[in-house]
C-alpha cells in the first residue's frame, strides 16, 4: 500500500474507534468499545497498513498478562468476601458523603503512586460502587475520584504507570530524583481532585448519610490472607526489579492452585472485553506509527526544537491523548532536547500521566473504571468525565509548568 494512502486509512481507522470509544458505543450500529477495537484492529491488518506478523508484533503481550494475572487475583478476593469486608469497613470510617469522597480520593493516589495505577483500578473500583450501595451514594463523582486520583497519584513515582516505567528504562533517571520533582505536584493535585469534584456535584454530596444495616458478608479469611499475600509477593518482587509480568502470572498460577475454589468461578470474574480493548489498541495504534502518519503530524507542528515548557506540556497533553501514554512518549522521546535532557524526562512523564484526566480515553485507568462500573450498570459518560477532567488538567498541567 502506497504510503499516503496508507496514512489515510490509519487515521480513519483510529477516529472512527476514537468517537466510539469516546461515545461509549456507536452511534449508528451496535458496537460497543471491545467491538470497535476489534473491528478497528482487522481494519487495521485488512487494508494492508500493516501485516499480521507486525500486527502480532505490536501487542505487548507483557501488558496483557499483567492485566489478566490481575483479574485472577480481583477474582480470589472478590469471592473471599475481601469486597464486602472493606466496604463494611470504610462505611463506619466516615459519616458524610464528602468524607466518603475525600477517603477514596487520597486511598486511591497514594495506592497509584506504590503500584501501577491500572491494577489499583481493577482492585478499587469494585470496593467503591459496593461502598456506594451500601451508602445510597451517588456512585459517579466517587468512581471519577477513583479514575482521576489514580491517574494523578502515579505521576509521583516511576513506578506508578506504564509509561513512567518506560520513561525510567529509556531516560535512565533516578527514582527519587524524579520523585522529590513530581510528588508535590501529585499532592496538591489530589487535593485540586476532591476540591473539582465537590464543586462540579456539590448538590449530591450534601449532608451525611446512613448506612443501610450490614448484611453477613461470607468471608474467607484464609483465602483473603493467601491473595494478599500473593500480591504482596507480586509488588515486591517488582520494585526489586523482577518483571511484573513473570511475577503476576507466577502469583496467579499459585492463586489457582487449590481445593477450595472452583476454577469457572475465577474465570467468570475476568474482564475479557478489558483484555480485547488492550490488543485492539496496541494494533490500532501501531498502524498510525508504522503508516507515518503521526511523525508527518509531528513534523508539522513542530519546525525546530522543543525549548519552551508550555509548548512541550501542550504537545504531550494532546498527544497522549490522541494515541494514548504509552505511544505518546514512545513518540515524544525524540523530540526530547539535547540540553538538560533529565529535565524534559521528568516533564515528559509527569505530562503524560496528568494528561490521562482530559479525557475519559486520555488513560487506560479510566476506561477500566468505566468498564468496570458498566458491569454493575453504572454509566459514565464522556461528557461526565470531560466536565471535571478539563478543568483538573489545566490546573494540574499549569502547576506542573510553574513547579518544573
């Protein structure tokens, strides 16, 4: 396929997914967002942009089984009653909607900042919408408070999303370098977090509320201690440098490994169209890079060398936004200036997390959220989404440039 075609067609390809994704199915037929990653990925290697072999290149299978190691361990604790357990927990912690806000904001980000932030979604999204009917909250302005915080909480460290762990392998920068940069920036801007939300839906978060009576949860404690210590397990390994991906699966094969559970009952709880969204993406965004269409696009914004903070910032933001963080700083590495480059690197990683908030597909965290409360019939929409996360990104992108 000629090259401008080529380019053409990958652009097509990525709007067309985009809008639905953004939309959350399609306005015209009944496609949802596993089924337009789908639909886009065999586009993608359809029309030739890319060949099958590069296509199955393109996956980062590392990612994916980190994401279905993950579910295995949700899986154990939600069927040890951990879930339940928690929410019971956090419902007699506090005694306002505000508060309840507040605790998830903070729970959430600093959790983000120790582990990556997709896994704390996959863990903290279901303990939220059961506090949440517990409660007889309004579930959207906590799962937002989930999604954002996460997002905001893991630009503090290099450990903290995919892509600040690729900024670290490929800028060779100190953790608590970069750390003492971006942590303050991450503090202030969970607190920006609580203080936009609390504004954008004050009307429901007024007043406290009561707790319904607390059912008999069937809790299994040992199942409960085993998971968690296989997460454990699975954290530490990893900040000692292990690969996540040989640790998680190792603690998920050891999960699965039992007389106490039935196999079907794990696997059920396993987010496959999560998984689905993942590989569609990978593709999708690998036909845009190997069409050229993103350095031609590159190429036209930027003339020379990127010397200027705010220009810097506003790229990633859009960037990443447009092809998600991982591909965005896999791009924007090379326009990374020769002059104090341990600078950039650090704006580079903290931007591209904080641009996650601008919109509900800015991030994967988000659209974990999203899927995951989609199950337990709670809709998020992109306008709910982009009516908080607009704000929160100007302010938490301008106290970057300042602080940086």
């Amino acid at each position: 396929m000629e090259y401008h075609i080529a380019m053409a067609v990958s652009g097509f390809i990525l709007a067309a997914v985009l809008i639905i994704f953004t939309l959350g199915k399609s306005p015209i037929f009944r496609v949802d967002r596993a089924g337009a990653a789908i639909i886009g990925a065999v586009a993608t290697v359809g029309s030739g942009v890319l060949s099958f072999e590069q296509a199955a290149a393109a996956v980062d299978y590392g990612t994916i089984i980190i994401l279905f190691s993950m579910m295995i361990v949700v899986a154990n604790l939600k069927l040890a009653g951990f879930f339940e357990l928690m929410g019971n927990a956090v419902c007699q912690q506090v005694s306002s909607k505000k508060q309840l806000l507040f605790a998830i904001i903070m729970a959430s980000g600093i959790m983000s900042a120790l582990a990556i932030n997709d896994i704390i979604c996959l863990l903290f999204t279901p303990v939220v919408l059961l506090i949440c009917r517990k409660t007889h909250c309004n579930p959207l302005p906590h799962l937002l408070g989930v999604a954002m915080a996460s997002n905001i909480g893991s630009a503090a460290t290099l450990l903290g999303n995919p892509q600040n762990i690729l900024v670290g392998s490929l800028s060779q920068l100190s953790f608590s370098s970069y750390f003492l940069t971006a942590s303050p920036v991450a503090l202030l801007g969970l607190l920006f977090t609580y203080i936009a939300i609390a504004y954008c839906y004050r009307h429901e978060l007024e007043g406290s509320y009561s707790v319904a009576p607390l059912t008999h949860a069937n809790v299994h404690m040992y199942l409960i201690v085993k998971t968690l210590l296989v997460l454990l397990f699975v954290l530490i390994a990893y900040m000692f440098g292990f690969d996540l991906a040989l640790s998680a699966s190792l603690g998920a094969a050891l999960l699965l490994i039992t007389r106490r559970v039935k196999p079907n009952k794990i696997y059920t709880s396993v987010d496959f169209n999560l998984l689905i969204i993942f590989i569609g993406l990978f593709i999708i965004v690998a036909g845009v890079e190997h069409s050229g269409l993103m350095n031609l696009v590159l190429d036209k914004l930027l003339s020379s060398e990127i010397t200027h903070m705010g220009l810097f910032a506003s790229l990633t933001l859009i960037v990443s936004n447009v092809v998600s963080n991982v591909p965005a700083v896999l791009l924007l590495k090379f326009f990374i200036p020769s002059t104090n480059p341990e600078y950039w690197w650090k704006a580079l990683a903290l931007f591209s997390t904080l641009a996650g908030n601008l919109t509900i597909t800015g991030s994967i965290a988000n659209l974990i959220v999203v899927e995951i409360a989609k199950g337990e019939h709670v809709q998020i929409t992109a306008k709910d989404y982009f009516k908080v996360g607009f704000p929160l990104t100007l302010m938490t992108t301008a106290l970057g440039i300042l602080w940086l």
